[in-house]
C-alpha cells in the first residue's frame, strides 16, 4: 500500500533536540493529515498525508514518525458540527485519539477541528507551497496551530 502522498523527514534532527515536538493529526476514514510543531517556537508545518486501509490507521508508518520526530504530546483535531455537537467523526476521531495514546504512552490532546480542512483548502488556493503535503496535512497544521496558540506560555 502507498502509506502516504508525500511527507518532509527530519533530516536536521530537529525531533531529537530537547525541544518540546508535538505531532497534531487530522483524522479521517481514508487520510490521516499529520503537521509537526514546536512548542518553544508555537510553530506547526505541515509534514504529510498517510493513507489508511479500510478505515484501518496505517500503524507501520505512524509509529515510523513517532520514532523519527519523537514528540512529547500529540494533538488530534475533534471534528464537530457548527453548533459544537458531536458528530460521527468526533467520536471515531477520539477513539484514534485513544488510541494513540494507547500505543505510544504519549499524552494525547484534542482540539475543535471546525473549518480547518475548508481553512486548508483556502490556505492551498493562494498558496501553493504547502500542496505537496496535501490538504490534510495543511489541516492538520492549522489543528496543531490552534493548539498552540490556545496554550498558554
């Protein structure tokens, strides 16, 4: 299976500074959009989409970049409807969420996710720089963002 459309590697190292790296993801059935940030900086960037097989994660890679970014928190975006309900999504999304956690030993945060693929879709028309990642990465940079920028310093 091709796991992923295209994704930027740590190739500086930085994941393996002492620096507080969080990975956030914009979970979906069929993608998974995955950005990198840094709480020192409050910067994300998108890294890549990873494709999931009948609804299944693409486990084998995920791990690959919790190994290779060895973040210290994750971040999953909640996906609600526009009046803050739950939807499905919200509660498949969560149980990614556990699952993560359950996996990994990492804490796992989650953050209202409204708009951020329409955000996303917006940032790739007036810029491309972004679209190698793909529209899910974007979004799960503006979930990681968001996070960030919710917290306090």
């Amino acid at each position: 299976m091709n796991a992923r459309i295209a994704c930027i590697h740590n190739q500086r190292g930085v994941g393996r500074m002492a620096l507080q790296t969080l990975l956030g993801f914009d979970y979906g059935h069929q993608r998974i959009g995955i950005a990198v940030g840094q709480g020192v900086t409050r910067t994300a960037t998108a890294l890549c989409t990873v494709m999931s097989r009948n609804g299944t994660p693409d486990w084998q890679y995920i791990t690959g970049l919790v190994e290779e970014w060895r973040p210290q928190a994750l971040v999953v975006g909640l996906p609600r409807y526009a009046d803050g309900s739950d939807s499905d999504m919200t509660r498949a999304a969560r149980k990614f969420a556990q699952l993560l956690e359950a996996r990994y030993g990492l804490p796992v945060h989650t953050m209202d996710e409204r708009l951020s693929s329409h955000t996303a879709g917006e940032l790739l028309k007036r810029d491309s720089h972004n679209a190698a990642a793909g529209i899910d990465a974007v979004a799960a940079r503006i979930i990681l963002q968001d996070w960030l920028d919710a917290e306090q310093p």
